[in-house]
C-alpha cells in the first residue's frame, strides 16, 4: 500500500564504511530523487533519475552513487562514510519531470548517523 | 543565486489564523510549492501555484505574486495537529525544486 518506501530508516555506522539505502515507488511514476536533509532542515537534490537515466546531478561528492535498476527503485551508495554525511535522506518520485505541475511524493526518510 | 526565503519560527494560537511568508529568487520560474513536514517524517504535498492570485483548498490557502517574487501560505482555524514545519519550494527553469528551509509552526492552546 505503501506510495514511496526506503530501507532502512536508521542507519547508524562507523567513519570510512560502505553503506546503502533502498527506495521503491509503487505509484508508476517515471522520476525519482534523492534529497538530503541536513541538521538546519534545507532539502538539498542531490540526484534525479528519468527512466533510468541520471538528469539531474548536483554537486555532490562522488562517493555518492545512485543506481537504478529499473524505474521503480533507486538505490543509494556512499562509500568511505564521513561525519559530515550524517543526515536524513528522503526518496521522493513525481509522474514526470518537464511539467510544470511535478508533486512529489516523499520516502519517509532515513536517518543516517556516522559515528 | 538562487534563494527562498521563509522565517524560521512562528507561534500561533487555536482557533486563529496564521499567515507564513516565503520569497524566492530562482532561474526561471515554473511555479511555487507548499510542503507540510510534521517533525521525523517527510514533506507532504499542500498547494501549488504557477498564475498569480489565491487558491484555497479548505482550511489552507495559498497566494502568489509572480512580479514580487513573493507567496505566502494561510492556515486558518488554526487546529493542535497544525504544528508542523512549512517548507516553500520554487520549481526553477530546469524543473528542479529549490527549497527553502522551512517555517516551524508552534500552536498553543
């Protein structure tokens, strides 16, 4: 029943680690983000993918990695973790990107801590 | 740049009406979001507007004004559930989101 659903919501792991966070829509929709939510709560896009190709990619580092196996999910890898990387991050997919009436529909976020 | 900006903090009464300003400054403009996030979970979708004027949807009313750059976001009947954060949004010329960083709303009985 679930619209847009992450795994895991807590994430809690140690400097210099791998770690990876899954997202799946279920609403049929050809877009999926990835955003970052960091202590003072500004959403921040970091990737945006469109039928499977990356359209959007903000300047993150490239220790972040988005992977989308088909349009219903949209995984995220960090590699070699860093404290600064502690936040929440939301998966979010919308019907299509290029319309100007684009809702999102939001992931309920995982909180990710780097010790 | 672009920027949005939204006051951080606002605290209201049950039963009133509040009034939550956002101005934004984007490349381009393809239209202006309202999200509610009530606090550990995630943004939910409120109003859109893209022509200037009013659109209300029940207790929530949203207002933009394309030449001023500005929207404000109006809840009335002011209810405890109401205590959330208000996050504003301008879609930009390439269809991303900006976000600002969102206005918590505090009610007291």
């Amino acid at each position: 029943d679930t619209a847009v659903s992450q795994t895991p919501k807590y994430l809690v792991t140690q400097m210099g680690n791998d770690k990876s966070i899954k997202c799946e829509q279920n609403l049929g929709h050809d877009t999926m983000y990835w955003y970052k939510q960091d202590s003072k709560k500004f959403l921040k896009i970091m990737f945006s993918y469109n039928n499977k190709e990356l359209i959007i990619n903000e300047t993150v580092p490239n220790r972040f990695s988005p992977k989308s196996p088909d349009k219903a999910h949209l995984n995220l890898h960090i590699n070699s973790l860093e404290l600064g990387d502690s936040a929440v991050y939301f998966c979010a997919s919308s019907q299509v990107l290029a319309d100007s009436y684009n809702e999102q529909f939001f992931g309920p976020g995982t909180r990710l801590t780097v010790l | 740049g672009q920027n949005i900006d939204q006051p951080t903090e606002m605290t209201a009464t049950e039963g009133a009406i509040v009034q939550i300003n956002c101005t934004y400054q984007t490349s381009g403009f393809n239209g202006l979001f309202w999200y509610q996030q009530h606090a550990g979970e995630a943004p939910t979708f409120l109003s859109y507007n893209v022509l200037d004027g009013l659109e209300e949807k029940g207790r929530f009313s949203s207002f933009l004004s394309r030449s001023k750059g500005y929207s404000y976001l109006l809840l009335k009947e002011l209810q405890m559930k109401d205590s959330a954060s208000y996050l504003c949004a301008s879609m930009d010329s390439n269809y991303q989101l900006i976000w600002g960083a969102g206005t918590k709303l505090i009610i007291k009985p």
